[in-house]
C-alpha cells in the first residue's frame, strides 16, 4: 500500500504540507516509534471509540493512553467503548488494519485531539500502511487541527 488516497486528497485540499517517511515494517505504534526513531510523544495515535451515535476520533500521543471515561464526559456521550475492528476497517477501506491516520475528518468522522499534542515540535502520523509515516510541523500539525475539539484525555502508560 501506500499513502492513503483518502487522506492526500483531504491534505492537499487544505494545502497541508508534510514529508512522507518510511520505515520498517511494524504492528504497533509503540513499535512505528522506536523503528521511526522517534519518542512517543511525537507519533499522534487515533482511538477510535463508538455508541448508538455513531464513531469518534481520539487523537493522543502514542506514549499515552486515553482516558475514556474523561473523554465520553467531554463529548457528553455516556456510553463510548472502542470500536471493533471489522468497523474501524469499514470506515478506512483505503487503510491496512491498524495504521489508520489521525485526521479523522477525512472520513467524516468526529476528530477530538488531546492537548499534549500541541506540545510536539513534529508530529508523526500514521499514513494508512505499516511502512510510511506523515511528518508534519508543529505549526501544520495545529493548523490543521485548530477547528477541531481539543482537551486533556490522556495519561502516561503503566509499565
């Protein structure tokens, strides 16, 4: 595969700017990180959570994990757990399973970005495949994503 198509055209429709990076083939974004070289904080991983409304978005660093119960309060839904996977893979037919994008809106789906991201100089994103990274400067990043809901739902993962 490659770059998804769904999401360059979303890109280039906003005249997003960001290098496409390759790296070894992984199965995890904690593993996309350490093969990429990068530190988690600066790979943005995409939740994807449900109920009887419909798909949201979460976006926060890979290093974190989100907090769901503060997100569902923040988006006023009550009952959201993590989508299963034969809808994720329904809703991002143009992805390989597992490496979806973190910009949700080019699927119409309801984006909520964690504030700890705004703290990354780079931000890396998944492309759609297990090989290629989007890198996209702080200053694209949150142009981006600046009509999108932020707020704090994360927290530091257990070891």
């Amino acid at each position: 595969m490659s770059v998804s198509s769904q999401l360059s055209t979303y890109l280039a429709q906003r005249g997003a700017r960001y290098e496409v990076c390759i790296h070894e083939h992984s199965l995890s974004s904690a593993e996309t990180a350490r093969r990429a070289g990068l530190t988690g904080g600066q790979l943005a991983k995409p939740v994807i959570l449900e109920d009887d409304e419909g798909c949201v978005m979460a976006i926060v660093p890979a290093d974190k994990t989100l907090k769901v119960e503060d997100f569902a309060r923040l988006m006023g839904r009550d009952h959201l757990e993590l989508a299963k996977e034969e809808r994720i893979a329904r809703l991002f037919k143009d992805c390989e399973r597992g490496a979806i994008p973190p910009i949700g809106m080019a699927w119409g789906i309801p984006t909520i970005v964690d504030d700890d991201l705004e703290q990354a100089e780079v931000v890396y994103m998944e492309a759609g495949d297990h090989e290629r990274l989007l890198r996209m400067s702080h200053d694209q990043f949150h142009s981006l994503m600046q009509s999108q809901p932020h707020g704090s739902f994360s927290r530091g993962q257990m070891h």
